[in-house]
C-alpha cells in the first residue's frame, strides 16, 4: 500500500486575520495531520478486518443471526482491541489538535481581536441579546472547547481562529487553501449544471467563519450573499476575513435558523448549507427544514453538503465506522440526523420528491497537485466526491 502525505500546513493561506504561529505550534500541526491521515489510512482498514474476521463471526455464533442494525454492531465492536486502538488513536488526535489550535488562539487574543477590528466593515449584524439555541449551548462540537459561540472578552474571535486554521488538520489538507473546497466546489457543480441560473439573493444558514459563503460570494459576483450563523465569534471573525480577502457582496447576520422571521417569505433564490445539518438538535432541524420552505422562493435551489444518511443501501458496518462522531467526537446530533431520510426532509421544505435529488459533487482543491501532473511525486490526498442533496422548489 502507498501512504500518501497531506500537504503541509503552510500551504495555508494566510489572510490578514489569520493568527500567527511559531515553528513548533506549525510542527505540531503539520504532525497532527500526518498523524490524522496515517490512523485514517494504515489503521483504519484494520476496524473492516476485525469486524470480519472476528467481531461478526462470534456475534453470529453466539446469537444465531447477524447484526439487527449498527448500534448493534457498535456494541459488539467496543470490545475490540483493533476498534478500541483506532478509536483512542483517533479521539487523541483531535483532542491534540484543539489544545494547539486553543493555545495558539489565545496567547494572542487581543492581537486577534484587534486585527479583526481593523478590518471590521458594514457587512456583520450581531444581536445584542442573542440566545444561543439550547442544542449548542452545552456542547463543545468536535471537542471545540466553547464551540462556536463563547467570546472570553468583547471582541474576541479566538474560537473562530481555532477553527479556521485547524480544520486543515482534521482534513487532511483535503479543503484547499482557503478552507473553501465545498464552497468552490459547489459553486462550480451550479454554475455548470444551471448555466442560466442567476440568483440574486442566496442565504447560507450556519455559515460559521463563511469558509464555503465566499466561494458563492465570487462565483455570483451580482448576487447578495447573506450568511446567517449563531456564532458571535465566528460571524465577527468572518466578516473581517471576507473584508480582507476583498470580497463585499456578502454579509454576516447572527440568527437562528429556526426563526429567520426577519426574512420576508420567498425571498431567497437559493439556501444552501455545508456541513451544518448534522450539528443541528432532533427538533431544530424540523424547524429549520420549515422555515427554508418558507424563505426560499417558488423555483429556487435548495442544497446540502453533508457527509451521506443512513440509508437502507448503506451496510450497519458502514452506518457504524461513520458513527463514531456521535459517540467520541462531541457532536450529539450526529446519530439523529444521519438516519432521517433526505427525500423526507428535502419534503419538508417544501421540494417535492420527484424534484429531489442527491448528487457527488467532484471537491476543489487548490493544494492538489495530481491534477497538474501525471507523474505524481506530492498527492495531497483522495480527491473526495462531496455528497450533497437538495432540489428546486
Ligand atoms: C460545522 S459548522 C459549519 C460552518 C460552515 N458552514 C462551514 O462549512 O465551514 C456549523 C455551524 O452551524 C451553526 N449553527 C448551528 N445551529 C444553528 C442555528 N440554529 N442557527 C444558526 N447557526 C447554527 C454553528 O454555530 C456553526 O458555526
């Protein structure tokens, strides 16, 4: 087997309010992602090994049937030293990963926050009595100690820094340079597929720092982009990233998605998400599904990224390797929603079935070097197929 590096972490552009770091808080981070990809790749396919070899048949022997479903499957495999190994391996690294991330972030807060200041423009609404929704405030999501929305001084966007110069970490480099690769890659899915299709007004709801809102941003450079998020941090961090990267026709407003009632009804010529329905509580999602059907207009896209559901064609052994978020990696939701089927949600909003559709979306990444050479001497890793549903109204 080939082992394939990840690109190293420099290779990360690094905007005007991007933090700074030393050579060993770099090191650790370029360490980290090798770590990450080494478990991911050579440990990893060790789980598929155990399960066959060893796990299924003493299940099977002992019950005289096989697995009823992947909870199942997950309580047999927890005994599993192969299991047991990968899973620690793997909980540590992002633990690692979120501690240096944290301790680069806050040694320089006040620099951060007053850069961000600079860079501060007309283009961030933030509430001053905003609630937090219930579902997020007692979670830190991916060990993302505070999450998204705890600010430890007025200003401060440290969380949001944590996060914008980490998740290369966790991706293995797969996101490109600016972090963007859904966005970009989404953006060029449309534009190629609906060459005629010209929004005006686009919503991404839980937009975070808006890694994937200015993909869309500078892709339909005559739309107003609105990126919605409940993150104070991270809408305030965004805002002044989207300000120095040059990019105005997008804006960063702190709502909940479960009440967008500031939002007139079919006011949005697409709503899209990326990586946000799966950190969404077991009522809010529902709520949420509404309040796009509302939002968006009669004959708009409406589209997901997201990693893919739990359908009945997916194996319990797949549905369980791609459950260990929700047991080990703090994201409570995780479970819940990957069950719920995308054609009932995509119902929901009010996109009927035979519009549904669900689609792999080829990723953008600007760190790969495959595609500029046949013989590959750097491979910054699988390029990956983004799952994404959705459909016109
Ligand atoms: C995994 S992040 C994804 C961020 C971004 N879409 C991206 O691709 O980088 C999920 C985001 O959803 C936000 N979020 C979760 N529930 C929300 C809600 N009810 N209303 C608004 N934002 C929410 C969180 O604050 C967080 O920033």
């Amino acid at each position: 087997m080939q082992y394939q590096l990840p690109p190293v972490w420099t290779k990360l552009y690094r905007h005007a309010v991007f933090p700074e770091f030393s050579h060993d808080e770099r090191a650790r981070y370029n360490f980290l992602a090798n770590l990450n990809r080494f478990i991911s790749t050579v440990i990893a396919p060790g789980n598929q090994i155990a399960f066959q070899n060893r796990v299924k048949p003493a299940f099977e022997k002992e019950k005289g049937r096989t697995f009823a479903n992947r909870h199942e499957v997950a309580e047999a495999m927890s005994k599993d030293p192969v299991y047991q190994s990968w899973a620690a391996l793997r909980r540590c690294t992002m633990e690692m990963r979120q501690q240096n991330g944290r301790a680069v972030v806050m040694r320089q807060a006040k620099e951060l926050a007053d850069k961000v200041k600079q860079y501060a423009g007309d283009n961030l609404i933030l509430k001053k009595n905003f609630k937090v929704p219930e579902y997020l405030r007692h979670v830190d999501n991916h060990l993302m100690p505070g999450s998204y929305h705890t600010s430890y001084f007025e200003g401060d966007v440290s969380n949001a820094a944590n996060y914008d110069s980490g998740l290369f970490v966790t991706s293995g480099g797969m996101l490109g340079s600016l972090t963007d690769g859904g966005g970009k890659a989404i953006a060029k899915w449309v534009k190629e597929y609906y060459p005629d299709f010209r929004p005006k007004k686009i919503l991404d709801i839980g937009c975070g720092l808006g890694h994937n809102t200015l993909p869309l941003a500078e892709a339909f450079p005559d739309a107003e982009v609105i990126g919605i998020d409940a993150g104070e941090p991270m809408l305030r961090y965004g805002a002044a990233r989207a300000n120095a990267l040059g990019v105005k026709n997008v804006k960063f407003i702190q709502m909940d998605a479960e009440d967008m009632s500031e939002f007139e009804d079919e006011t949005f010529d697409w709503v899209q998400t990326t990586m946000f329905l799966h950190e969404t509580g077991g009522k809010a999602i529902h709520k949420i599904m509404k309040e796009i059907g509302r939002v968006l207009k009669k004959g708009g896209l409406c589209l997901h990224i997201e990693q893919p559901q739990y359908t009945p064609d997916m194996s319990y052994y797949e549905q369980f390797m791609r459950d260990w978020d929700a047991y080990y990696n703090a994201e409570p939701y995780w479970g819940h929603m990957h069950d719920l089927q995308p054609e009932d949600l995509m119902a929901e909003c009010g996109i009927p079935k035979e519009r549904f559709m669900q689609i792999g979306v080829k990723a953008v990444n600007d760190l790969d070097t495959q595609k500029k050479d046949d013989k590959i001497t750097e491979d910054y890793g699988r390029t990956p197929i983004w799952n994404v549903f959705g459909g016109w109204k």
